[in-house]
C-alpha cells in the first residue's frame, strides 16, 4: 500500500470527522477511498485521470454504481 496515500486518506478522514462529526459522510468517504487504494494504489499526486477513469470502469464491473 502505498503510505502517502494512507496518511494523505487518514488526514482527510479526520478533518471530515471533526468538521460533521454527527454525520456518516467520514465512514463513506473512507470507504470510497479504500476502495480507490485498491484498484489505484499510488501516492495522491501521481493519481491521473486515466486512473480515475479505471477505477470507475472497475467499479462499473462489479456492478457498482458510478454515483
């Protein structure tokens, strides 16, 4: 896994929590971007559109919506 990405996702997931901390947006966007780790496992910066793309299609494929 690529730590950059972790620490970069950890950071994000906090800011999230402290901002809604009643809400679940935080579990929700954790979740989308370990599922983004996992097709496209780069650091933050080198992630393309090209990637994006890929993953959607990926996500597209397991039956999963594009929303």
């Amino acid at each position: 896994m690529n730590q950059e990405f972790t620490k970069a996702m950890d950071r994000f997931i906090q800011h999230i929590r402290q901002r809604y901390p009643t809400s679940s947006t935080a579990t929700h966007y954790q979740s989308d971007l370990e599922q983004f780790r996992r097709v496209v496992d780069k650091a933050p910066r080198a992630v393309s559109r090209a990637d994006v793309g890929h993953f959607v299609t990926t996500q597209l494929g397991q039956g999963r919506s594009a929303a």
